[in-house]
C-alpha cells in the first residue's frame, strides 16, 4: 500500500486571522505535485501548517499521514513518520555543523524505533553522507560548515535537498525551493530533486514562477487563490498560466475576495 | 527551621603564625619567608571586599562558612589515585609532554618528557623551583604579572600559597608536545595554587591546567593566582578549566603580560564551584603584540560565576579579542564585566570585546557589562553585550528534521559553544567538556 497525505477541509489562522479556508488535497507516494499561486494566497501555510509550525493554528479540518492523524503529533513526530519541508527561508543553526546536525536527525529516528539503540558509527554515517553529497553534487567540505550560516541562497536550498535525501522522506513538500535562485543554481536543485523522485518519494512543489516546473515536470498542478484550491489539473495548468499569468484566475474567483 | 552559623567577621580564619608555619613547614629561603610575611602585612591592612566596592558589587560571597573553608590544606593521605583518570590521560593521543598533579595541596605527580628538559625548559613544582631555580622563581614571582597589592585575596594569596608549578621556556625554544597540570582537592579547607609560566623572547608553548575536587559538604575556598609572562615573538597557548565541586568558593587573580610581537592564546572555562569570582586581565605591552580571551561558562543550579576581565593595551599596533559565552540554567547568576583600556600612546590599536549568555531558563540572570577606556586615538575597538533566549525558529527548523524538542534545544546550547570549543586544541579534553555540558543540560530536561 502506498503511502498518502491526505488534507481535508483544512482551515489554518496566523494570530487569529484565517489563512486556509478550507483546503483539500492528496498527494501519493510517487506522485508529483505543484502548488501555485500568487504570494499571499496561503500556499506557505499549508506548508508550515502539515509540518506543525506552532504559529499556525488548525480550526477546521484534518491532516491524515498514512490514515495516522497528523495533528496530534509533534513536528518531529511528522518528520520521523516520512514527511519533509524544505524552507523557503532555512533557518541558520550557528555552531552545529551539516554532518554533525545530519547525524543527530539521523539518531533521533532509529532512537525513535528503539530507544536502546546507540546511534549510527561515525565510518558509517561518514559514508552515507559522502554517497548523498557525491550524488547531489555537492562539495565535500559542506560537511564541516555550520548549518546555513553564511550560506548563498543556492547553498542554502542545496542544504535542504541534501537533508531531504539524507532523511530519506516519504512525502516532502518543497517551498519556493527555487527562489533566489540563479538559472545555473536553480538547474542544480532541480537536477537534485528529479535524482531523488521515484516510486518511494511523493512531492509536493510550491512555487509561484513556472520556470522550476519545466524542470521538475509535475503531473497534478493546482492553484490557490485566497486561502482556497481553486483550479486543479496536469501540466497543462501550469502552461496556461505561464502563458497568461493569474489575472484570470483572480477575475474567475472574484466572488471569494475576503470571504 | 535553620539557623546557619556565620563568621561575624565574614574573613578567614586565619593569623600570622599559619603564615610562618607553612613557610617553616616547606623550609623556604627566607626571601621567601619575608615575602610572604611581607603579604600578610598587606593582608591585614586591606579590609575584606564588600558589595560597596564596585568590582565586587554583584559578587556576595559571605554564604561562606570560614571555618571549614579556613583551615589551610597542605598535603593529605590522598594519592594520585583520588584524580579522575580520565583526568590524566594523555592529551594528545598517547602523547604528553608533562604531567603535575596536586592533591590537596600536595604534589603527588611530577614529570617532564626528557626531550624537553633537554631543550632547557623548566616544568616543575613551585616548591621544588625556589629549591633548584630560586633567583630564577624570585625573579618573577607576583613581581611582573600579579602582585600582592591588587586586592584582598591577592595578598592572601601572596602570603598563604600552598602548591603551584612553575614553568620556564627558554630563548627560541618550541616545546613541542603540549604540557598538562591538575589541581586537585578531596577536603574542606583552603587551597592556594599558584601557576607562572615564563616564555622567554621567542618562545613556545601549549599547556592545560585543569581545576577539580571530589564532592564535600563542607565549604572549601580556593584563592589562587596565575601569572602568564609572553616574551617578545614568543606564543603561549594557556586553556585552563575550572570544574570544581559545589562546596567550592573560587577567588583567583590572573594576568598576562605580552611583549612586543607576542601571541597569547587564553582560554577559560568555568563549568564548577558554587561561587568563582575571577580576575583575568591582559596587559599588552609590545606593539605587534596579539592576544586572544575566550571563556566559555554555564552555571546550574545556584552557581554563581562572576568574571572580570581587562585588556590594556600600553603598547600601539596591538590587538585584543575577547568572546567570552555563557549558559545559565535554574536559579544560576552570572557576571561579566570587561574593560579595554588603550593607554597614551597606544594607537592602531584593535581592541574587541563580546559577550553572549544564553539563558535556558526564567530563573536565571546574567549581567554582561562592557566598557571601553580610551587614551589615545586612531585606534578600533568594538564591544557587543547581549543576553537571550534559545528562539524558537531554529527549535523548530530541527523539530522539523525529527530531533525531539530536547534533543535540538541540546543542539542548539552545543552549537553555541562550539566556536570556543574549537579553540581547545585537544580533542579528547573537548569530548569531556561537550559531555559536561550535556549532562548539565539532561539535567533540565529532568526537571521540566
């Protein structure tokens, strides 16, 4: 059976202020999805909100991981059973190298199976990482640097990616992992996402620019509008609206302005 | 309900005759006699410090009970033995180029790889030095970086020390392998332990001195004394660790003088004691002359940790650096205060200044006071004081990487000591510092 986040009737406030007016989506394991819409349209809510952000408060609705009710667990209970965010904005974690946080993510798993267990041998987890970061492409030495700090915004989204191989996800949902980016940079992560695509990984893309998914090539496309899913098609979705922008769908949706 | 007993006085307990007795009991020359008697004199007149004298404003230490921290502790049964072996071990994988240890004020261990006793360095115990190298200790005992008058447990200090090593490095020597020495102590009483490195004009050297003691009870009080002398073009790496059990009062005077062209490396870390109270000061007096301060502290329960540090640059085209980082937890305190001084003259002078506290806790307090004292101009000094807690974005960026709240606040408190941790150039010693802080951390989670 494969595994499926499922969102239903989802309806998320940020101090008090509905962001998500009831929002329903499914995503596959093996499946690919793009989220689109404007900025504002709350498309970084859902995000922060199934990964269990406190900020974000559910007053309606569901999240159910595996048939597993996601908002009773923990942030760190969602990553452990199989979901993954990649930040739009990763935060810096001064001090805690990428290989020494990697392996405490990686420890916190198998401690979470077995509480006896005494973690991953440094050889082992070293050739591990090596493997991920050969096939990402990314330079050994980011192994010894500390977490985000100091990095480009292409380093930074790289960073995730790496995070996302290493702890090896069953549904991940990328936010703008490709703003900032320059073409080169944003060539790479894709090229490093697509790597990581299969049968065992579902995604869920956020973005508001069309150029990543002629990348990434997603089969099921929606678009948001004012706290709502208001479009859902495949590939051809996000053609159109590369091609004519969201204006229409603003004017097709006029009627949920500030509902 | 409790009644403690206090001293009235609230001052050691302590006369003239300990003074003599000690000084006999070693069988010092008499320069040293009269040096020390020369203190007590000093000590006599110089009331002890009160919360109305600025630099100890914040530093109550009148919880003491003198008469078990009084009694002056010069040798015990205990052997090397009573030293956590972990302690002992070799720094640098199998290697170590001496080793002192000090039990209860006695020397239990003594040992200087024959390699560098070759090169004409001097490692030994102080009582041994004025023995064997007497015009060379009397030289510069507390006469160049500490003296008897700068205080009241300075001079205490002057006229009771009880143990100490002394170190000498000669012209243009590099010693090779890093040098190691322990204080420690398994009773009440009061400890005074003295360390004087020399480094002559171009010299090298790393060495760590480690401070410990079993836990007691009964109030102990150590009043020590560290006298760093960096020659020209030579470079001293001084670490020093404080990890003294809870019954511990911990009073010191430390300073360093560099001459022109020197390095100084110093790194302080105070993990132990229920109250420290320390002065560390460095006087740059070369131009060309760099010295470096870091301190890493984290206090529990109802410690209290008060550093006081001071750069004077006398010197222009100098440069100081201080980071001095701190974890406060339960109902602990912390102090720091720190001073740069560019004296007349001392211009192109870089003087930096920053300290940062980490509060894990609602209980806790910490006071970061910097201060700059300019003389000259042309120069560039900066300072940063800045007090907060673990926020919540990067708990949650590591949450969401499936590291359980406690687990990443943990990795949160470790990263924030790392950049002083990786200026400890040995490994091993590292490892047991990171899994001190741990354990002081586990603590939290226990209790909330």
């Amino acid at each position: 059976m494969s595994v499926v986040l499922e969102i239903r009737n989802l309806h998320v406030s940020v101090d008090e202020k509905e962001i998500l007016k009831g929002v329903d989506l499914t995503v596959r394991e093996g499946e690919v999805h793009a989220l689109m819409g404007r900025n504002g349209s709350g498309k970084s809510t859902l995000a922060y909100a199934v990964m269990g952000h406190p900020s974000y408060e559910v007053t309606e609705g569901e999240i159910l991981f595996n048939g597993e009710n996601v908002l009773e667990m923990e942030a760190d209970e969602r990553s452990r059973a199989g979901l993954f965010l990649a930040f739009q904005y990763p935060t810096a974690i001064p001090g805690v190298t990428v290989a020494n946080f990697l392996r405490a993510a990686l420890n916190a798993r198998r401690k979470a199976v077995d509480p006896q267990d005494k973690g991953i041998s440094i050889p082992e987890f070293r050739k591990l990482l090596m493997a991920k970061m050969n096939f990402l492409k990314v330079d050994p030495s980011f192994a010894g640097r500390y977490l985000n700090e100091g990095f480009s915004g292409g380093e930074k989204k790289r960073a995730e990616i790496l995070q996302m191989a290493v702890l090896d996800p069953r549904i991940a949902i990328l936010d703008e992992t490709d703003s900032g980016l320059d073409i080169d940079a944003l060539r790479v992560v894709a090229e490093g996402i697509n790597s990581l695509i299969g049968p065992k990984l579902g995604v869920l893309v956020i973005t508001h620019y069309e150029q990543f998914l002629n990348y990434i090539k997603p089969e099921f496309v929606h678009v948001m509008f004012q706290g709502r899913i208001v479009e859902e098609g495949g590939f051809d979705l996000a053609e159109k609206i590369q091609e004519q922008g969201y204006d229409w769908v603003a004017e097709k949706y006029a009627a949920l302005e500030g509902k | 309900m409790t009644v403690r007993t206090r001293n009235k006085t609230n001052a050691p307990l302590l006369t003239r005759q300990d003074v003599e007795a000690l000084s006999a009991a070693k069988n010092e020359p008499s320069w040293l006699t009269e040096a020390r008697l020369a203190a007590w004199d000093l000590y006599t007149m110089t009331p002890m410090p009160t919360l109305q004298i600025e630099e100890w404003r914040r530093s109550d230490y009148t919880t003491i009970r003198w008469e078990s921290a009084s009694p002056i502790q010069h040798g015990s049964s205990a052997g090397k033995e009573a030293i956590p072996p972990e302690t002992l071990a070799p720094l640098i994988g199998e290697a170590q180029g001496g080793l002192i240890a000090a039990v209860d004020g006695r020397i239990v261990h003594n040992e200087l790889d024959e390699s560098i006793r070759k090169q004409g360095v001097i490692f030994t115990d102080l009582d041994t030095a004025v023995r064997e190298h007497g015009e060379l200790v009397r030289r510069n005992l507390m006469t160049k970086a500490v003296k008897p008058d700068e205080g009241k447990f300075a001079s205490l200090h002057a006229a009771l020390w009880t143990h100490g090593i002394f170190v000498y490095v000669p012209r243009n020597k590099v010693v090779e392998l890093p040098l190691h020495s322990v204080f420690y102590n398994t009773r009440s009483g009061m400890s005074l332990g003295h360390v004087v490195i020399v480094l002559e004009e171009g010299a090298q050297l790393t060495l760590l001195q480690e401070y410990l003691s079993a836990e007691g009870q009964d109030h102990m009080s150590y009043v020590g004394m560290t006298e760093l002398v960096v020659g020209a073009n030579a470079n001293l790496r001084y670490v020093a660790l404080q990890d003294w059990a809870r019954n511990v009062y911990d009073f010191r005077h430390e300073r360093a003088r560099v001459a022109q062209d020197g390095q100084l490396d110093w790194i302080i870390g105070t993990m132990g004691a229920h109250f420290t109270k320390q002065f560390a000061e460095i006087e740059i007096d070369g131009s060309g002359a760099w010295a470096r301060m870091s301190g890493l502290f984290f206090a529990d329960a109802d410690q209290f940790m008060d550093h006081d540090t001071q750069q004077n640059h006398n010197a222009p085209h100098t440069t100081s650096d201080l980071l001095f980082k701190g974890a406060l937890k339960d109902s602990a305190r912390t102090v720091w205060q720190g001073m740069i001084k560019a004296m007349p003259g001392a211009q192109k002078t870089n003087g930096f200044q920053a300290n940062r506290n980490l509060l894990l806790s609602r209980d806790s307090r910490a006071d970061s006071i910097p201060g700059l004292e300019i003389l000259t101009d042309d120069l560039r000094c900066t300072h940063a004081a800045t007090v907060s807690r673990l926020e919540d974005e990067p708990v949650f960026y590591l949450e969401s990487r499936g590291l359980p709240k406690s687990e990443s606040e943990r990795l949160l408190v470790l990263g924030f000591f790392d950049p002083i941790m990786q200026r400890i150039p040995f490994a091993e010693v590292r490892d047991r510092l990171g899994a001190h802080i741990e354990q002081k951390l586990a603590h939290v989670a226990e209790l909330a």
